[in-house]
C-alpha cells in the first residue's frame, strides 16, 4: 500500500488481511469475515455469488446457517466501511444485488492487488522512476498472501489465482531488473516468493539468472540443482526447457564470489529458434481486449512441452457463442509463434457454421497434411490412414496446431499429433468433456467478460472521450451486453458506423422489454448474435432444445433443478441430464450442484423461441407458480413462520414440490428463491395464472413478515390482492387486507391501516365466523400499535371468544393461544400485569404440545415483560432467555431483536450495563444483517448506557404482535 497516499480507504492482502481509514487500523470481526473480505478483494470488482462465497468461506460441508451467518456478515463490513451510511442506502463500496455481492475499490487510497499490478508494470517498463518501483515492489513481496487466512480456503482457485499472479510479477519484475543490471535490489524478495513456489519452474530460472548477473555461479547452480532434485523425486519429470537454459547461462559465466580462474573462451548464447515452417494462422483481432486470466493459463501448459514423458498437450478453450473464444486462441498463436519453429496451423472444423456441415476429420487431415508439404496422390486413404500418416508428418516437430470450432470430441480426436513437442488448441461451444477425460485435455472455460475488461473493449473500439461523454449510456449498454465480446463489438459497431447515433440510442434498444437480439444484429450471420446462438441451438436434441425455451419463463438469476422440473413437467433425474447437455453446449451455467444460470441474451433468444413453438407455455408456467406455491407453503411448514396455513389447490401434475427437514432447510429454500419468487410475482400477467399469483404471493409474504420487510411485504399484499379482487374469492380479499393493515400499522401509517380496517368492521356481521376472529384479532394489532390499548384489549378478548367457539382442532387451538398471548400482552401494557401472566400462562402448554415455537417465544417475552414491570428483574431474564431459544429455533431474527431490547432494559434495571449494551449491540447487528432501518436507533441506545439509563418503552408491542 505504499505510495498511494496517506487518506482515505486501504486494502492490505500481502501480509494479514488489513483495512485502515486514514491510517487508522479497523476491526474486521472473526475469522470468517475476514475470508469473506478478502473473498470479494480477490474478486477484484467481480459478482460473487451467495453459493460461491458460502463455498469460499465454510468448503464443501457449510453449516445449515451459513448464508444468514454470510448476510451478517456483510451488513457487518458495510457498516466497517461507510458507518454513517443510512439504513437501505446503496453506499460506494460494497453492493448487492440479485446475482451476489460485489466490493469496488476503485476509489481506494490503497490496494494491494492494484498496486501489485502498478508496480511490475513500472519495473518491466524500464524507464526513470524503475529503481524506486523495485524498492516498492520488493517491500510488497516480501510479504504472504492473506497471512492469517485460513489455509483450507487459501488452497481454493479463487485466492490461488492471486498467488499464481504474485508469482508471474515476480517472475517478470525479476528478468526485467536482471536485463536493468539492478537484481540485487529484488533478488531477496523473489526468493522468498520462490521458496513458497517449489517447483515453479520459470521463477527459479529467474532467480537463476538474478544469482548468474551477480557473479555468484556457484550459488545459481546450487539452487538449479535443488530445483532438479525436487522435480525428479516429488513429480517425476526433468527440468524445463526455461530452467535448463538458465542452467546453460550460469555455466558459462564466471563465479565473481570465487578466486577467479583462467578466462574459457567465450561461447554465444543460443538465439531463439527460427519461426520458420507453415504458418496460417489469421490475423489477430484488431482493438483485442486482453484476458490474462486465461492466456496465462495457456502458457503456463508449454512448460509440459518437451518432456519425452509427456504426451502431446492438448488444450480445450470452450464458451458459449459470442463469448470470444477464437479472438483469444489467435491472439495467444501469435504471442508465442517463436515457441513453435516448426510450423503454427490453424483449421476451422466449422463445428457450428449455418452455412455448411462441420468439417469431416478425413478432410481436415487431408487439408493439414497439404499444409505440412505431404504429397497430396493418398487422398483417397481411410481415415485412420491420413491419421496415421498425419502424426509421422509431425513426430519430432515443435507445432502449434489451432483446432478452430470444434463440434465434439469425435471430430478432434483423428487431428490430434501424437508428439511430445507439439500442442494442440482446441475452441468449441462444447465443453469436450471426452477429450478431458479420455485424452487428458486441460480444460479451459472462456466466461464473459470481467466489467472492467467490457468497459476496456468499448473504450477501444469507440474511444475513451466518447465513452466519457455518455456515462450513463455506457452503463446500460454494459449491463445489457453482460460482458459478452461479440454483444459489446456489435454495439460499439453499430455506434461507430453510424454518423447519427449515439449511445444513449443504442442504450435505448437494449433497454428491457426492448428487442434486445433486434439490436445486436447485422447482415453479416458471423457477426448477427440472434444467429451465432441459433448455430448452438440447432446442435441440440429435441428434449433439452425444449427445456431451453421454457427456461425462459423463468426470471431468476438462478434456476433451481425443482423449478426448471417442474416448467418442463419432466422428472428432476431428467432434467438433470438434459441441463447437463445444455451446459455441454454452453447454453446453460451450473452455478452450484442443481443449480443453473442464463445468460440474460440467451434467455432473450429462447423467449422469441418459446413464443414461437408449440410448447404449451401456459401449462409450464402454471406448473412453475404452482412450484413456488407448494414450495413456500412446504417451507413455511418447516420454519414454523405462522400456524396460518394458505389454501392452496392441488397442483398441475408435473410439478415438483421439495420437501423440507428442518426450520434450516425451509430457511435456506427462502434465501435461495426468495428474490426470484418476487420477480415472478412482478412479471406474470394473465387471466388464466391469477389463482396461482395469489397462492404465491400469499404463501411467500409471510417469509417477507418474518424477516421484518415491510415494503416488500406491502407489494406482494398489493400483488395478492389484485387476483382475487378479479376472481372474487372472499376470503382472500379479507386475509389480504387484514395483512395490509397489519404491516402498514407496523410502518407507522395508521390512516392506511384505519382504510383497511374500517369497511371490514362495517361488514363484519356478514363473514363467516372464522373471518370475524381475524378481523377481530388483527384490528386488536392495529389498535395497539396506535397506542389505544384498552380498545386493542377488547378487539383481542372478542377475537379469543370467537375463536373458542369455533372447536379443538390442532389449527384453531394455536389460535386460541396466541389471543390468549395478545390479551395477556394488552393487559400489560394497561399494568395489569398480574392478569397479563396469568393470560399467557394459559397459553404455554397449548403452543407447546402443537410445536409452535414463534408462539411459544412470544408468549415468554409477554411474560417476561410483565415481570420486568412488576420489579422481577430475574424473572424477566429467564423469560427473556426463553425467548431467544425459541426464537433462534424458528430462524426468526427479526423478532430475537424485540426480545434484545426488552432484555437490555432488565439488565439496565439491575444496573448491568455491559450486559444492556452487548444485548443492544446483538439486535442492532441483527438488524443491520436483516437491512432494517431501526438498527441505528438501537446502537444509539447502547452508546447512551455509560451516562444515563435508556428511556424505557412500555408500550411498545412484543414480538409476536409484531407480526401477522
């Protein structure tokens, strides 16, 4: 971090995982926050999801907990990095969205992982200011990558891949400063790096050479040979081709460290080999974007060239259409041609061409055999004959071949040379798993563009001053291309041919409910995206071309293997393999086991197919609603949310409901589906779905209840109720309505709550008596939350009354209890308290032999408050302390807080003040997890506890008359 300024935000990850604020240190929390952390720092301004940071963090066995303990976690390192940002504001460092969460750190005074990347650039450009960019880069060395961290997460790609760059730039800086004549100013924090790299054969040749330019041979050769050792007995394998010329250059030289010895005629440095043999390898993209995150993959698979243990090394780039997979192996060609004398061919297979069939492999030997000089009288051979005669034309060269739009492993694997020195690139849409498996490809996968890589493409084509010009068009053209290369090119394309328009044009075209497809299409079918995808599509089978299309009715980011089965009406063991030969075809993202993802144009082009095929979508998207219906129902069950079942109708067959075990599946079910169950509620229209909107969005507001967000809960409410006020169910209409006063009261907008209430009450002679009990109970709530107690007390004695007159059934005896729970609560609000526990004690054993532990939390924090005002401060606690375990069983966070705060009162009144504060700190980082507004106010509480006794609340309503 040095050399960035002395204000503001800085990331240290060389070292122990640190953040300061202006020069101040900041505590990061326990262990797993830090991972997170640095998680989403190593992402470099990259999405992480909620799976692959759960994965991350906790491995392959996370706890049943582990995405509400991520979610705290967040809240927790938002607050560490803007503390007054308001509640629900967005803030400038760490967003969140759908898709996961992302950390920028562009406006950081310091970063590592920048900084790293600032300062061996400056070293390998030479130049005055080198020297001091050594000094730097030494001191950054030196240092380990997140010391501290956990060393099971440290070994995940995702933070080896910073190890792997660390390891490159100390490589490069420390050939550039060997070149520069100053190895000594870098020698000993390379090698410091080196001895946590034991066989990374290109950084010991470096430091090799660093010892050789400082006349200490003796000692280069010492470290050559440990390396030799170590290569030999630990991986079986000889030095490399890099390693063995450093070799060869500190035999020649002199040992300066030594008594000097007769001077040995001097013998040249080998040149590099000639580039010579065929070469039609086509010119490289003009404007590439640079995507060393992959090409430093690839060169780092031709150190295995060479070993005669070795087979041919063979390389499969593979990506979805449009994702810039030959721009990549043709730039990468051209970047190491000297590396391959003997020849550099390239062959488009045409695997996916709409204007032909792919390349026959007897054809394709015949054309690379014509390219190596072979006569061309045996054109008639069999194919395993051109195949065999292929691999004695290239037995002994060192050859690049480049296999361009593979269409399967059966095609490439008759072109495959069968010499050690040769190496084969293979592109294609598929991911050739065969060739992994079978031939020991090393499978490389080509994702979109990283945000800043999409911008840099742009900037390219079009012009950084252009880009600065229309800020706001910039974004939207990114967000909509999603970091696809052919998108990107073909927007930028459009903007540059055309005099007349601009950005915010093509911006414009691209915006949602827009012809997306429309607008990134050209003439040309090579370069017209809605094309390029339908060169995948018709490569499909008939039954995983169908689920294509009906994932489109889907609107997540993720799709669960339950939901896509049930849009499909197919078994889940069938739409497995069907999703698995999407993700072949790299039409579909495996995100997480059973877990999938489109690409928002992909799921544009298999929506204009849906549209247009005969796939009976009214019927899948009945079966998709009745999914989340039955799925949330199922759920809610298992939280133990409400014991208000939703009447739900059977569902269309075909639809798959998952069960659930426990309170933590249910809950990891929410987390999981909740965002996308609420764009589905936004986005379904028609007449036919209106029963099924109402049954989700019924079923799925209580999660939202739970959680303690309002505006959620009020859309969907809004959403629930306009179905049936179409289809006319009565009580729907009622139970709808009723939820809304509840939670616009909760809000504070009582007159809201009152147009709610009022015509219910009017009409309340005329509902069924089960009706009456709610409007009773729930007016009861309202009137409550309004301060008007003694007529909150007598709306809940009649919902009680009512409610015992309708019998003794499981679901009508939680009932009972829980009004027994709110006239109990009414009455101490009044300071009735004696009558108050006498109510709730009724309660108790009810709620407790039916298993409903939110009722049962909420009846002992009734009682605990009576207690507290009656002066049994002790009493309270271990009421209090009942509470939470009921609550903590129910995963129901939001209302632990009430408890919280009730409890630090009791403390306060026994002058326990560290106890009060810690208790308020709890609810308040509760709520900062849940994205609630009241945090703040209760950390205020606890920062007032040193001078004065918080003012207490009284009236304020306990957790279970919270809540619906």
């Amino acid at each position: 971090m040095n050399g960035q300024g002395q204000t503001g935000v800085r990331f240290q990850v060389f070292g122990e995982l640190l953040v300061q604020r202006d020069g101040t240190p900041l505590e990061v929390g326990p262990p797993h926050r830090h991972t997170v952390l640095a998680a989403l720092l190593v992402a470099r301004g990259r999405t992480l999801g909620t799976s692959e940071l759960v994965d991350l963090v906790w491995g392959e066995d996370p706890p049943s907990t582990a995405v509400n303990q991520l979610h705290r976690h967040i809240g927790n390192l938002r607050r560490l990095l803007e503390p007054d940002l308001p509640a629900r504001a967005g803030g400038r460092w760490l967003f969140s969205g759908p898709s996961g969460y992302r950390l920028d750190t562009s406006a950081a005074a310091g970063n590592d992982l920048a900084l790293l990347g600032d300062l061996s650039a400056r070293v390998r450009a030479g130049g005055p200011d080198a020297p001091a960019a050594r000094r730097e880069l030494a001191e950054l060395l030196r240092r380990p990558l997140l010391a501290g961290l956990d060393p099971a997460a440290l070994a995940r790609p995702h933070f080896a891949a910073v190890e792997r760059a660390r390891i490159t730039a100390a490589t490069e800086a420390m050939t550039a400063a060997t070149a520069a004549g100053d190895a000594a100013s870098l020698l000993a924090a390379v090698r410091e790096v080196a001895r946590n790299a034991p066989f990374d054969e290109p950084l010991h040749a470096a430091v090799i050479c660093a010892l050789t330019s400082l006349g200490r041979r003796a000692e280069a050769l010492s470290v050559f040979d440990a390396v030799r050792r170590r290569l030999a007995g630990e991986l079986g394998v000889g030095p490399s081709a890099v390693l063995r010329a450093a070799h060869q250059e500190a035999l020649r030289e002199p040992d300066t460290t030594a008594p000097a010895a007769p001077a040995a005629p001097a013998v040249p440095a080998p040149a590099p080999p000639p580039t010579t043999g065929p070469d039609n390898l086509p010119l490289p993209v003009a404007g590439y974007t640079e995507r060393p995150d992959i090409t430093d993959v690839l060169t780092s698979a031709l150190d295995r060239l060479g070993d005669p243990a070795a087979t041919v090394v063979i390389t499969a780039l593979a990506g979805m259409g449009g994702v810039g997979k030959t721009a990549l192996a043709v730039h990468w060609a051209h970047r190491v041609a000297e590396r391959f004398p003997d020849g550099r061919l390239y062959l488009n297979l045409r695997g996916f061409d709409p204007g032909s069939p792919p390349l026959d492999p007897a054809e394709a030997l015949t054309m690379l055999l014509v390219a190596l000089g072979e006569p061309t009288e045996n054109t008639h051979e069999d194919l395993p004959l051109r195949a065999a005669r292929f691999r004695a034309a290239v037995a002994g060269r060192r050859l690049l071949l480049v296999l361009d739009n593979a269409r399967d492993a059966d095609q490439v694997r008759w072109l495959l040379p069968g010499s050690p020195g040769c190496l084969a690139l293979v592109t294609s849409r598929n991911r050739m798993s065969s060739l992994v498996v079978r031939d020991g490809a090393l499978a490389v996968p080509v994702d979109r563009l990283s945000p800043a890589q999409a911008r840099e493409l742009l900037a390219t084509r079009l012009g950084p001053d252009r880009l600065a010009a229309e800020p706001e068009a910039v974004e939207a053209v990114l967000a909509a291309c999603g970091g696809l290369p052919l998108a990107l090119s073909i927007a930028a394309a459009r903007v540059a041919l055309g005099p007349r328009l601009t950005l915010t044009d093509v911006a414009a075209e691209l915006a949602p409910g827009g012809d997306r497809l429309a607008a990134l299409g050209l003439d040309d079918p090579d370069t017209d995206l809605r094309a390029v995808f339908a060169w995948s599509y018709q490569a499909l089978a008939p039954d995983a071309a169908r689920l294509f299309r009906l994932l489109a009715l889907h609107p997540g980011p993720e799709i669960s293997l339950a939901s896509a089965a049930s849009a499909a009406g197919l078994s889940p063991d069938r739409v497995r393999a069907l999703a698995r030969d999407l993700c072949e075809a790299n039409m579909l993202a495996e995100h997480a086991r059973d877990r999938y993802a489109l690409h928002d144009l992909l799921r544009a082009y298999a929506a204009d197919l849906a549209a247009e095929a005969d796939d009976d979508r009214p019927a899948a998207l009945g079966r998709l609603l009745d999914h989340y219906a039955h799925a949330a129902a199922a759920a809610n069950d298992a939280v133990s949310t409400r014991h208000e079942h939703v009447a739900l109708e059977p569902a269309l067959p075909g639809t798959v409901v998952p069960a659930f075990d426990d309170r933590a599946a249910g809950m990891a079910w929410y987390a999981a589906e909740y965002r996308t169950i609420l764009t589905l509620l936004r986005s379904v229209a028609g007449e036919e779905q209106l029963r099924r909107i109402w049954s989700v969005a019924f079923a799925c507001r209580l999660y939202t209840s739970q959680q303690g967000w309002a505006r959620d809960e009020i859309e969907i409410l809004h959403i629930a109720l306009g179905a049936p006020a179409r289809l006319g169910p009565r009580d729907e209409v009622v139970m709808g309505r009723l939820g809304l006063a509840r939670v616009y009261a909760q809000s504070g907008h009582h007159a809201r709550a009152d147009a709610q209430l009022l015509t219910l009450l009017d009409e309340l002679p005329t509902l069924p008596d089960k009706l009456q009990a709610a409007v009773q109970r729930s007016t009861g709530w309202v009137r409550g939350r309004q301060g008007r107690h003694r007529e909150a007390l007598r709306h809940a004695q009649q919902a009680l009354a009512l409610y015992r007159a309708l019998g003794s059934d499981d679901h009508n005896e939680n009932n009972i209890a829980r009004e027994l729970n709110a006239v109990g609560w009414y009455h101490t609000l009044l300071g009735e308290h004696e009558e108050a526990i006498r109510h709730c004690e009724q309660a108790l054993p009810i709620l407790r032999t039916n298993g409903n532990r939110r009722g049962e939390a909420a009846t002992w924090d009734s009682i605990g408050h009576a207690h507290h005002h009656l002066g049994r401060h002790h009493r309270a606690l271990e009421c209090y302390a009942q509470a939470l375990d009921g609550y903590r069983d129910a995963a129901d966070e939001y209302n632990q807080t009430e408890v919280l705060d009730h409890l630090a009162d009791s403390h306060l009144a026994l002058g326990r003040h560290a106890e009060a504060r810690a208790a308020w700190h709890r609810a308040a980082d509760l709520l900062t997890a849940l994205g609630h507004p009241d945090a703040e106010a209760l950390r205020a509480k606890a920062a007032a506890v040193p001078d004065r006794a918080p003012s207490r609340h009284p009236d304020r309503p306990a957790a279970e008359h919270l809540r619906p």
